[in-house]
C-alpha cells in the first residue's frame, strides 16, 4: 500500500513521537478517545453485517452479506397506513437509517480505524490481531464478508429508486479513505494471506465503483458533494491498491468536473447553501475537494497552488467557511443545527497541508479549545466515538473463524 495520503507519513510519525514521550497535550487529546487507555479485549467476537438487529421486509435484497441503507432524510409517512409515499425532510435524520445497516457498517468501520492507528502508534499486538479478525470477518470470510459493492445503498421504498440510488457510495466517504490511512501504517505486519484477501475485495469494490450500474451517473460533471467524495473513493483505493491508470483517468476530470463545476469564482458551493444544513455541508464538501486535490498531487496534477483557477477558488471557499465554523463570523445561509466547532481544526490542519497556510491550525485549535501539538492532524482522523468492545448489543455469540455453521450464509 501506499504512504498515508491525507496527512502524510511524517505527521503519523510525529504522532506517535507524542505519544511515546507521554506528552501532556497528546495524552489530554487522547483521553477523549474511547476505549485508548483499556486494553483490547481479546477472543472478542468481530462485529459484522450479519449483527444486524432483522432483515427488514423493504430490504431489496434478502442477501445478509449485502449491504443495504435507508435514504438519510426520508421519513414514514405518518398520514399514510403503510407509511409511503416517503416524507423528505433536508438535514433530518430519518430513523429508518438505524434500522438498516448504517449504525453496524459505522461501528465496524470505526473500530477497524482505531484498531489499526492503536497497533501502529502504541506497537500493539492484541489491537493488531483484533484488527486481523475484523479485516477477515469483513473482507475475507465466505460467511461473513461484505459484498464489494454499494448497489442498495441509500433505498427509497415506494420510488424508482427502491432498490437503491448511486448517491448511496457516500454512505463510506468518511470511512473507507480513513481505515486505507491507518491500514498503510501496519499493512507490512499483517501477514501475506491478509493482505492478499484484502486487496482482492478492494479491486473487486474498486471494478463495481468504476464499471458498475452507477458510475456513469457518477462521472457526471458536478455531482456535488456526492461527485467530490466519489472521485476520493475511487483515487484513494486505486492509488493505496497500485491501480494508478485507473486513479489517473479519474482524477484527471477532478478540476474541470467537480472544482470548477461546484465552487464559483467568488467561491461560493451553490449546490451546499440550497441545504438546511449549509455550512455543515460546505464544511464537508471543501474538506473533500482539498482531500481529493492531495490525491492529485499524488498523480501529478495541480489542483491546490494559487496560480490555478481551482486553487484560488478553493482559497476563497475557505475563507469564508473556516471563520464561520470557528464562530468569528456569523453565518448567512441556512444551518438548522449546530455545527461541530471541532471540524475547524481538520479543515485548518488540510489548509495548510494543501495551501501552505501557516498558523491556521493555531488559530482553529484556539478558536475550539484544543491543544496542540505534534501529530495533531493524524491524531484528529482516530475517532473519538469507538465504542469499546462488548458495548454493541447484537448476538451474543462470538465471531471466530469456525463458529459459524457451513451454510449459514449464502
């Protein structure tokens, strides 16, 4: 695999530098996340989509390996006996997405990350054998693996788009590109047969992402946030799985076909302020589109440097954005919840990673109240909200290699 591509490598090393000397402010930073000063438990059962609380009957498939979401803002019609035609509410949660495979995906998806930054900054085996069993239990085992694919992601029963919709990859655009930043960091220790079963799932997921039903829509120009973080799913496992023909041809079109499509000259996301939620999503789509211009840089294209169009306009999006997010002006559009402050000091510490800004992550960390120091960007894309192991109410009997009967799974 690859070196870490959002942060660097350099930045993990600083991390794990701060950690190891038991800096004070590492040490406070870390002890927000959940789970860091207990040890791994081990002979843990591995979470998986089979701990699904049922197969709903709305489900389009009744495969248990398959993937399947709820549309994020569609709610049951409560005028209606069976609920449909769907209400659409912008910005709020329906909660039908905890009914489907979301919160399972999430935990997973987050303890794998942790797992893997917890096995490289602390040299923990039992974290790196966990995450050996997870990486199985979700990539490799006939049983229990995932389908490499997003075919029924974001359903809307009742519609054309029951079966699912292509805006449905961005159900993974936070936690596919943060567990291939971590896994690089201990992707040397875990052992050809591993190695091998993940990156055969990675291709297959990769071929479906490029070729599959959806990607013609989802090379569309624009696209919004959607097309910003699909162009970071496809660079980002294409470049860490050695497929740089493929991140090349995608990549290629990030400027024309998402920058200057979604930022306008004074730079404004038009797209992201029609929201309930604008600023969250400029938040989100800018912090994308600064991600995504690293992964071109990777490829030798030139997305972030002042003297391009993209550049400029994407210096202007933060200007106006950062400031809001740290609360030192008042946002003009429409934001119906509060905005994570926090968020602040990613967008600050990629600032200045992508446009050379220096003294942005001081001021952001300022603004939140967090401290700094060495590493704090890397240590910033470790989640705080893991849920230690134990704490998921699904079956009671535990995930091994062996314990699941031939033939439980199709």
């Amino acid at each position: 695999m690859e070196s870490p591509l959002i942060v660097g490598s350099d930045t993990w090393v600083d991390l794990r530098r701060s950690v190891e000397s038991r800096d004070a402010n590492c040490r406070a930073w870390l002890s927000r996340v959940r789970g860091w000063t207990a040890a791994v438990p081990s002979g843990s059962r591995a979470i998986t989509l089979l701990d699904r609380a049922e197969l709903k009957p709305l489900r389009p498939t009744q495969d248990p390996r398959t993937y399947v979401s709820w549309g994020t803002y569609f709610w049951s019609n409560p005028a209606t006996a069976d609920g449909l035609p769907l209400v659409h509410l912008d910005g709020e949660v329906g909660p039908e997405v905890l009914a489907y495979d979301r919160p399972v995906t999430e935990q997973a998806f987050t303890e794998m990350i942790w797992l893997a930054s917890r096995a490289y900054l602390r040299e923990d085996d039992q974290a790196l054998g966990r995450l050996r069993a997870m990486l199985e239990a979700w990539f490799m085992d006939e049983r229990t693996a995932m389908r490499p694919h997003l075919q029924h992601a974001q359903i809307v029963p009742g519609t054309e788009e029951a079966e699912g919709r292509p805006v449905g990859t961005i159900d993974f655009n936070y936690h596919i590109p943060r567990l291939l930043e971590t896994l690089c960091l201990v992707w040397h220790r875990l052992g050809a047969s591993c190695r091998d079963g993940v990156t055969a799932w990675f291709h297959a997921f990769l071929d479906w992402l490029v070729e599959g039903e959806y990607a013609d829509w989802l090379q569309l120009p624009e696209r919004n946030n959607i097309g910003t973080y699909y162009d970071i799913l496809v660079g980002s496992i294409a470049i860490h799985f050695g497929c740089h023909a493929i991140a090349k041809q995608r990549l290629t079109r990030f400027v024309q076909d998402r920058v200057l499509q979604q930022v306008e000259p004074d730079g404004s996301m038009p797209a992201e302020l029609r929201r309930t939620r604008s600023l969250s999503y400029c938040v989100m789509n800018l912090t994308g589109l600064m991600q995504a211009g690293l992964l071109c840089e990777h490829v030798g294209i030139d997305v972030l440097s002042p003297k391009t169009e993209s550049g400029g306009r994407l210096r202007k999006t933060l200007a106006g954005v950062l400031p809001a997010v740290m609360g030192e002006t008042q946002w003009p559009h429409q934001q119906i919840h509060p905005v994570c402050k926090e968020a602040a000091v990613m967008l600050a510490a990629l600032a200045e990673r992508c446009f050379g800004e220096q003294g942005l992550l001081e001021r952001a960390t300022g603004a939140v109240c967090v401290s700094r120091f060495p590493g704090l960007p890397a240590a910033e894309l470790i989640p705080t909200d893991y849920l230690p192991i134990g704490a998921w109410r699904g079956p009671s009997e535990a995930y091994t290699p062996d314990s699941l009967p031939e033939g439980s799974c199709p």
